[in-house]
C-alpha cells in the first residue's frame, strides 16, 4: 500500500490554471511592442507608397498679376494651368491665359476671350525610360515589400523567442511539480518510519535517514521554486496589455503540456521545404524587395550618359469656353514649341552617381545570395535539432518507465525487509533525475518546434494553428 501511494504522488501532476502555448503566443503578438513596432513599421510603408504616387496627382495652379501707376493700368493678367502627369513620363498641360492693358509686351497679349492651351511635354533624353517620379514609386513598392517581409520576419522571431522562453517556463514548472511530489513522498515516508521505529517494525537509524532525505528534498523544492519564479517572470514580459504595460503571470498560472507532440519534419520534407525557404522566407524577399529597389536606382542613374532633354508641344486657340477647347485651327499657324537640353562635358558627377548605383547593386545581390544560403541552412538546423530532441524525448519516456518500476519493486523489497530505506532513497532519486531530463528535453522541444517555424518563414502557418 505504502508504495503504490508513494509511486502515485511522485507520478501525479499539480491541477491548476494551465497556459497553452498557443494561447500564450496569440496573447504575445496581440499588444507586445515588437508585433505593434511591426504594424506600425508596414503602415509607414504604405504611406511611403501613397506618397510616391502622389508625385502623379494632377495639379491646378492659378495666377493674377496687375500694375496700375498715376492712372495707367500697364497690365492686367490672368493664368488658369491644369497639369497631368503620366507613368509614362509624358505630362499634359492645360491652360486658359488672358492679359490686356495699355502698356503691355506684345508677344504676352491675348485675345480679348484668352487664350487656350493644350500641351504635351516629352522627355527626350535623361527621363525617357524613367525619371525620379517613377524610380520613387517603383522603390516604395520595393519599400513596401520589404515592410512586409520584415513584420513577418519579426513576429516569426518574436514567437521564437517566446517559445524559448515558455519551454523554459514549462521545463520549470516540471522540476517544481516533481520536486514537490518527492518532497511529499519524503514527508509521507518519514511518518511512515516513525511508526515502524514505534511499532518495533524498523530500525531508529532510518528515521534518521529519512529525515535527511526530507532535508535534501525540500532543498531541491526551494531552488526549483526559484527558478520557477525566474522563468515565470521571464515569460510574463512577452504578455503585454492594452495599456503598454507588461503583465505579471500569477503563481496559480503554469505552462500546459501539449495535446500532443507535433512530429518532426522527414528528411524528405525537410529538402522540400528548403527550396520553398530558398524563394519564401521573409529574409529572402526582404533581401530581394531591397534588391528591386537598388535597380530601379541604377536604371535611373544609367540615364545620366543621355543629355537632359525634353519638348513641348502646345495648340492654341482663342476663347474661354469649354467648347472652344479642341476646336483648334491650323496647327501651323497656332502652336507654342519649346525645347531645352544640357549635357556635361565630363560627367564625373554622372559616372559617379552610375558607379554608385552598380555598387549598390552588386551589393544586394550579393546580400540576396548569403539570405537564400542562410535561410536553407537555419532550416536544416532547425529540422535535425527538432528531429534530435524528438528522438531524446521518445528514450527518456521510456528512461522514466523503467526508472518508475525500479522505484516501485524496490518498495516493495523494503517492505518485505529486503532493502533498506537508503537503496529506496537512492531509486527515487534517480527517478526524479530522470523526469527532470525529461522535463529539461521537453522544454527544449517546445523552443524547437518555434525555431523550426521561423525558420521555415511561414507565418501564415503559425498563425493558422
């Protein structure tokens, strides 16, 4: 009787309010401050996007000049501009002009109803292919990209590193359970002696004896208690509220076993999933959408060897209505023409600003090779780590039976006056040496299983579970 209950208490666990792992991260990415510094950072991004395509808003300007001296009105002039511009660097300009007086230049007269323009402007150098309007907006997209990529990078790693911590928690919580039980089954055998030792059944050494194993125990239980404290301090600043402020895990919180293991990754899955990381891991798109960003930079910084020039075409034609728009005449004889074009004679500012950009480049590609090689490799550690420990786990499990059946024929012995009270001690001990590798791997495998995910990049995934 006395070892199936010994047995018993040493085996039960400690019923309380447990944490899964799963709830623990879904409260860690709902207000700590690097999952909000992600948000926030993917917002920024977008407005940088926004801000970009703003540089292709079509734009009014208006303008009213007069003069008027000792009763002489020089001038008296009116401008109405509408721009719009294109993604194909082509801007097109509308206009409504009108100016009058006694003393005016000529060449800025206008009919008595104005003047209508319509106009196209077009570069014919520099700008052709691209110019710093759509070099912006194809690197804020990049930005963009790379916003994203980085928010997924960061909750993947924050995850990580909450597992790490909760399977530290968990590993902790373990010890203490197992060191209380053996603490109880201490107090529970001391009694049990000093009745023998009354009853004439056992010898007054072991109450010493057990006595001293008592001593030893709850030693043990103080430092597990400790390091429990530590751990579930550790793991509450992961838990943060509404307000900014990071919670405090309550001693009646612990850390739940999963429902079940998750198995590890096969050899074969594994090399799958490589060439999956190789394209989709949130450090190579990042590398990527940055590499995206230094070519659209050196596409624009190329067009320094062609000459900056452009043209403008405009009609005209006489009237301030709507309707008198597009009822141009000859265009030969009503027409606005300008043209401008510079080149530097040397180009050093250009052939730096080239060489810059090519630099940049090699660069990033350079950085987009060492992500894919990284990604792979984390993923490889990552997998046979996993595969490691869940080997580890399924030889202690069993480490843990039979160290169970040792305890409890070896009980059995002492009752029947074959052993001593030492040898039960001692199987004991290696019982709860036992149980606590075993608490120690499963710790380790929950950070594991969460390195695994970050480095297979899938936050989706993770967050799908």
């Amino acid at each position: 009787m006395i070892a199936g209950l010994a047995l018993s208490l040493l085996l039960q666990g400690v019923a309380g309010d447990t944490v899964a792992l799963e709830d623990f991260q879904r409260r860690v990415l709902r207000h700590h401050p690097v999952a909000q510094a992600a948000d926030l950072a993917l917002r920024r991004a977008r407005f940088g996007v926004s801000l970009a395509r703003g540089a292709f808003d079509p734009t009014v300007a208006a303008g009213l000049e007069q003069k008027r001296f000792k009763g002489i009105g020089y001038y008296d002039e009116f401008e109405l501009r509408a721009t719009v511009p294109t993604p194909l660097g082509i801007d097109f300009k509308l206009g409504w002009e009108r100016a009058d007086g006694e003393i005016i230049n000529p060449e800025r007269a206008t009919p008595s109803n104005g003047l209508l323009t319509a106009a196209v402007v077009v570069p014919l150098g520099r700008r052709i292919v691209t110019d710093e309007r759509r070099t912006a907006l194809k690197q804020a997209d990049a930005q963009l990209t790379a916003a994203d990529a980085e928010r997924a990078r960061g909750l993947l790693q924050l995850l990580a590193e909450s597992a790490r911590s909760y399977g530290a928690w968990y590993e902790a919580a373990q010890r203490t359970d197992i060191a209380r039980e053996a603490e109880r089954i201490a107090a529970f055998r001391l009694g049990a002696v000093r009745a023998r030792v009354v009853a004439g059944d056992a010898a007054a050494i072991d109450t010493i004896e057990a006595r001293l194993e008592l001593r030893s125990r709850e030693v043990a239980r103080l430092d597990a208690e400790n390091d429990l404290l530590a751990a579930r301090t550790a793991a509450g600043v992961f838990l943060w509220s509404e307000q900014g402020r990071a919670e405090v895990l309550a001693a009646p919180r612990s850390p739940g076993a999963p429902a079940a293991w998750r198995a590890a990754p096969s050899v074969e899955r594994e090399a799958r999933l490589a060439e999956e990381v190789r394209r989709a891991h949130p450090s190579v798109l990042r590398a990527e959408a940055r590499l995206s960003e230094l070519r659209a930079g050196r596409a624009l910084a190329r067009q320094q060897w062609l000459p900056d020039a452009r043209v403008e075409f405009g009609a005209l034609n006489a009237g301030s209505g709507a309707g008198d728009l597009f009822a141009f005449g000859d265009l030969s004889t009503n027409q606005k023409i300008s043209g401008y074009a510079s080149q530097s004679l040397l180009m050093l500012r250009e052939r730096a600003r080239i060489g810059q950009a090519e630099v940049g480049v090699d660069l990033g590609e350079w950085e987009l090779t060492l992500a894919r090689e990284q990604a792979v490799a984390s993923l490889r550690i990552a997998a046979a780590s996993w595969r490691a420990l869940e080997a580890q786990r399924a030889r202690q499990v069993e480490a843990v039976a039979d160290a169970q059946l040792l305890v409890a024929g070896e009980q059995r012995r002492f009752e029947a006056g074959e052993s001593s009270l030492l040898i039960v001690n001692l199987r004991e001990r290696a019982l709860v040496t036992e149980r606590n590798a075993l608490a120690r791997i499963e710790g380790r495998l929950i950070a594991a299983e969460a390195a695994f995910d970050l480095a297979r990049g899938q936050l989706a995934d993770v967050l799908a579970r």
